[in-house]
C-alpha cells in the first residue's frame, strides 16, 4: 500500500482544522510536528503527544492524594498505536505503521488524534467526563476508527487489528481477565464478553479496559470478530489489548487465535469502542468494584430497564425482582448447598458443588467446593455477608463471615447458584 496524499497536504488539513476548533498548547512553530495535548477532570489526566517522525505517544496518569491540600498525577499507562498484523498474497504476514499528522482538541475534555495507514485513514477520540459526572471520574471513554477507501486497496487481508495498552508498572497485586489461563494463545473472545473487562491493580493504582457493550450490534460482529488480551509477565509491565481478531475453541471454554483472514473493505471501516478505567486512590486489591459499579451502571441497569421482562427467571417466573433472586440465592439454594467445616483452630464454610457429574459417584463429590477469583458479589461470602448486613438477618451474616481472613474474600468460595 502507498500514500495517495501527499504528507505536506495533509499536514495543511491538520493545520486548518486545529486552527478552526482546538485550543491545546502547542510549541513554537505552530502546525508542525511535534503536536503536544493535554487534559484532565482532576482524577485522570490524558496526554498526547505526535512526534517528529510521525510516531504517537499517549499516556494516562491517575490522580493519587499527596495529603489533605495537595495533589499529584503518577503515570500508569501508555499508548503508542494499533497493532496491525495483515496477509499478503504468498501468505507472508506484514505489521503496516500508522503515521499520526494531526492532535486537535476541541473542548477541555476531548482529544482528536488523525493519521494514516498507506492510504488507510485513522482516528481516535479521546473523552474524560466532568468531574461530578455519574461518580466515575476514572473514566476514559476511547473511540477508534480506520476506513479503507474505495479502489485497489480494497479489500485489505488483515489477521488483526488491535489497540495495545502498557501498563507503567509490573507484577500487579490482583489480575482479572476471564476466561484466559497460563497457556499460550489463550485470548477473550467476544463469544466469552459475559463480564467485558480486564482489570489490574497494584497498591492503590488500578487500570482497566471495559468493552462497551453499548456500541454493540450483530453487523459489527459480523463484519469483524472482537477481542480483549493480557500479556503479564513477572517482572515487566503488563499489556493488554481490545481489537479485532478471528477466534478458535481450542478446550471446553478457552479460545485462541485462530489466524484466519479477514476481508476489510470500504464498505465496512473498523471502529472499536471501549473504556479505560483509571484509579490512583484505591483501596488494596478492590479496585475491582469500581469496574463492577461501572459494568452495572452503563450496561447492565440500562439493559434491564429497558425490557424488565427479561429480568424474569424463565424456568422459575416468580423470580422478576433483584430482591427476589437475592432472596432465592441466599434463603434457599445457598442453605442447600451450606457446607460448615473445621480448618485448624477456625470454622470455615464453602457452598457444595453440584457441577462434578463427571466424577463418579456422585454423593462423594458433593462435599466438593469451588473456589475462585471471580469478583461477582452474588458467587462470593463478601456477597452473603453483605445480603446479611443489609437485610439485618444475623445468621447469614455468620455463615458469610466463617473465612478465617475477612480481606481473603476476594478469592474465596464459590457458589453454584442454580442451573
């Protein structure tokens, strides 16, 4: 692929929008390279910068409270550009660059970033919210588009297409990413987007990126096959990534690249949206629950409330309300599947796993329980607890509380709520 237009046109196109609308402080000789941006709402600054060689810089510090009257920002993650991983006719793969011309901003809270592929056209928008907004002042909200023109270049074999974080710290404290295990290739395919987010945190810094399941829609799916990854390794930073690339089921639940090519044509252009999570006060080893509010708030009470039908319990219809199901997880199934236990000098508790018919016989894997990271509070004692607090009911508050180290209920117990 070449560059039908000439580099010093589009820096001129560059020049006219950033002087029609941006209002970013840009160094001396304003209109050329390097284009510098920054913004912040007070808990999460984005800053921008496009280098002489056309090369892209973005990193996103959180705010993290120096004392009572003053404040900092520490630097926790960096962008430099999609990955792009595309197939020539003879099956040899090539990884084109993006050459970033253009850093706008046309409001105190956003950021437009421009550049090329060859004659492919790149943009990212970058949006913080107001600081009062919703209470999730971490949130970056990321769109990122790339459209092929009609003509030879279309369409483009491409294998992947994918935004890649680093994380400016290593070996973090507490890891989610669902459905990847330590063998290598393993990838969140978005058949497996049940709880769309990959969170790290160490210390009070947590990062994390949430696919927005707003944008979604069958065509998009069809078109280009989404995916999340995470790269973590001991002792160097973390990457993780949101983009395009086909997927393969390679055992029971876990997929893998496949490798496939796709037809990336002018008809359909690339566009990812997602959000990155940014948090420099939080509490150790919870950050997570700031992504569960988030996960809730823009996704899952929207949903519900737009088709309260679906909230109903298909096989069981009495089940409609939140309350309900609560009621049912911890009143009943969980008082059936209550296992209490001696463990050295405390009494501890899990819930029985109903999920071992392949282990026979069957009455001796009952006592079996199933232990994990997954931080939904309704598969979790913090969550049996919390019902008990908040219901004001004593003894499933004990029945929750029996884990000997109350800040191990991260990764404790759990619960087969129902088929």
């Amino acid at each position: 692929m070449h560059c039908r237009i000439p580099l010093y046109a589009l820096l001129c196109a560059a020049f006219a929008v950033w002087s029609a609308q941006s209002d970013i402080l840009l160094p001396d000789g304003v209109g050329t390279l390097p284009l510098v941006a920054s913004i912040t709402n007070g808990m999460v600054q984005a800053t921008v910068s496009v280098n002489t060689d056309g090369s892209l810089k973005e990193v996103y510090a959180a705010h993290t409270a120096a004392s009572s009257h003053t404040s900092s920002f520490t630097p926790v993650l960096q962008y430099s550009g999609p990955s792009v991983v595309t197939a020539s006719s003879t099956g040899e793969n090539a990884s084109p660059q993006v050459t970033w011309v253009s850093v706008t901003s046309p409001d105190a809270k956003t950021i437009l970033v421009t550049g090329y592929m060859g004659s492919v056209s790149v943009g990212r928008k970058i949006v913080l919210p107001s600081v009062c907004e919703c209470g999730y002042n971490t949130i970056v909200e990321i769109s990122h588009s790339a459209s092929v023109p009609p003509g030879p270049d279309s369409p483009i074999a491409l294998v992947s297409y994918e935004d890649f974080y680093t994380t400016l710290y290593s070996d973090p404290d507490f890891i989610h990413s669902q459905n990847i295990k330590r063998q290598d290739g393993d990838f969140i395919s978005h058949w497996q987007f049940k709880s769309p987010a990959i969170i790290l945190q160490k210390g009070p810094i947590m990062t994390s990126l949430l696919a927005d399941a707003r944008k979604f829609s069958k065509q998009m799916f069809q078109a280009y096959p989404l995916a999340m990854d995470l790269f973590n390794v001991e002792g160097a930073p973390a990457n993780f990534s949101y983009g395009i690339a086909d997927s393969v089921l390679t055992y029971h639940s876990i997929y893998g690249r496949s490798g496939k090519v796709l037809n990336w044509t002018a008809e359909a252009d690339i566009s990812l949206y997602y959000m990155l999570q940014i948090s420099g006060t939080e509490p150790p080893l919870q950050g997570y629950r700031q992504v569960v509010r988030a996960l809730w708030s823009f996704f899952g009470s929207p949903t519900l409330s737009a088709a309260p039908d679906s909230q109903t319990n298909a096989g069981n219809t009495s089940l409609h309300l939140f309350e309900d199901f609560q009621n049912d997880c911890w009143y009943v199934w969980a008082q059936q599947l209550y296992l209490e236990f001696q463990c050295g000098n405390e009494r501890c508790s899990s819930l029985q796993s109903w999920r071992m018919w392949s282990n026979p016989p069957l009455q001796l894997t009952n006592n079996d329980g199933w232990f994990n990271s997954w931080f939904q509070n309704m598969r979790t004692s913090l969550g049996m607890y919390s019902f008990g607090q908040r219901s004001n009911d004593s003894r499933i508050m004990q029945q929750g509380n029996l884990w000997a180290d109350r800040s191990r209920w991260r990764d404790v117990c759990v619960i087969i709520l129902s088929s």
